[in-house]
C-alpha cells in the first residue's frame, strides 16, 4: 500500500509528497522543464535525530551526498527513486547512492515487496518491525512501527517486538508470521511446524515473499547500521534500546 497522504510533508519541490519522518533527503524541483531539473537537499535538525548504534558518539558514516557530488548515474538513480512510490531519497537509499546500480536494483525489488506483495499491509509493517528489533534498526523501527500501529497491529504486540520478548497476537495470520520470521531470524531455517502454519495461511506465493521481505529488510538494516544511517524521531514512540548484555 502506498502511505497515505497524511504520511507525508508537502513540499515546495515541484509538489512532490515527501516523508516528515526522513530526517535527511533529496528532491527533484520538477518546476523547471526535465533536462533542467536539479536537486535539493532538504535537512533536518542534526540533533533531533536518533543515532544509529549504542555506542557513545555513533557519527554517521555515508551522509547524504551533497548534489554537486553526484555522478550522472547517482542523480539518475535519485531521479528514479523519486519518480516511484517513495516520492524521496531517505533511510537506506542514501547510503546505496555510492552505487546507484545496485540502489536501482534494490529498490525494485523493496518497491514490490512494500506496496505491491500479495501479503496484507498489516503483516508487511509487523514482519518489518520485528526484522528492525532484531537487528536494532533505528530507521526502520522508526518508520514502520506508527504504520504497522495505523495498519492494526495491536499496541500489546509492538511493545513486546520492542522489548525483544516473543509477541503473542490473538490474530491467526499475525501468530503464523510471526513464528515464521522469529525462527528464520534465529536459525536461518524454519521447521515443518512454522512452515505449515505459514503456507496454510500465506500460501506457496505468500511464504516465499514473507521469506523474501525479511531478508530484504535484513539487508537493508545491515547497510544502515553499517553506514550509522540516523532515524527521526516520532511522536508517542520510543526509539529501540540495546538489548542486555
């Protein structure tokens, strides 16, 4: 599903809708005509952000580029990402901007996962949430629990992801996934039983994209936990602490 116009910013960029949770992105002002387009970098308060990683002064590592900075074939990778359903370049797509091939690329497949799977809204926004605890994803976290709450996850559900306990639904659907991907998270594999529940709910097509997204959303975590992407901060929402120890 693609968010909702609430979820967004206006902006005076050529009217293009933009994430207010994205504390850092790129724009295309689309006033002028399309061989003449630049960029705008528009930023946010530094110190409202929310770091990246436990440690005492975790520094962000690839920030977004300045436009300047950019290549032809990074602008071109900007330009598509705006043109899609994300309407910005933000979260994991600042750091993959060093190679814009490979952002493109990863951006399809993140498109088609998010807003086109057959998997229900309301599951997507719980496995990525629980894929963002798991690895301690500032951004993601950030991001997808206010949308999983929106899509109807259960308040009760998304404090146990965030305090790392095993969340217990009253939903079928959302027990099913969740047993699936907290398995596969911890043991790279899941067992008849997960399986079973799973495909019985899902399907063939939902397993193999419930199986997928996590992976995806694994993957881009990794990258902005490596990169010390920063996550906005939300409002009623506390940002992820360190697991004990």
């Amino acid at each position: 599903m693609t968010p909702s116009k609430e979820d967004f910013d206006k902006s005076s960029q050529g009217g293009f809708f933009l994430p207010a949770r994205c504390s850092q992105r790129v724009t295309i002002d689309a006033r002028n005509h399309p061989a003449r387009r630049r960029f705008t970098v528009t930023s946010t308060d530094q110190a409202a952000s929310v770091p990246q990683g436990f440690s005492p002064a975790p520094l962000e590592r690839l920030p977004m580029m300045a436009p300047e900075a950019m290549s032809v074939a990074q602008r071109q990778a900007a330009e598509a990402l705006i043109a899609g359903p994300r309407k910005a370049v933000f979260g994991p797509f600042i750091p993959l901007l060093r190679s814009p091939e490979l952002m493109a690329r990863v951006a399809k497949v993140g498109e088609y996962l998010r807003f086109d799977s057959v998997l229900e809204v309301r599951i997507r926004e719980l496995v990525m949430c629980l894929v963002a605890r798991h690895v301690s994803n500032q951004f993601e976290w950030l991001m997808h629990a206010p949308l999983a709450l929106k899509a109807g996850v259960a308040q009760s559900v998304l404090d146990a992801v965030a305090a790392g306990k095993h969340p217990h639904s009253a939903a079928a659907d959302e027990t099913a996934a969740v047993d699936l991907v907290t398995e596969l998270l911890a043991h790279h594999g899941v067992c008849n039983a997960s399986y079973a529940a799973a495909w019985g709910v899902f399907g063939e097509q939902g397993v193999v994209e419930l199986t997928t997204l996590v992976g995806y959303f694994a993957m881009v975590c990794w990258v902005m936990n490596v990169a010390r992407t920063p996550g906005q901060p939300q409002p009623d929402l506390s940002a992820l602490v360190a697991f004990p120890a």
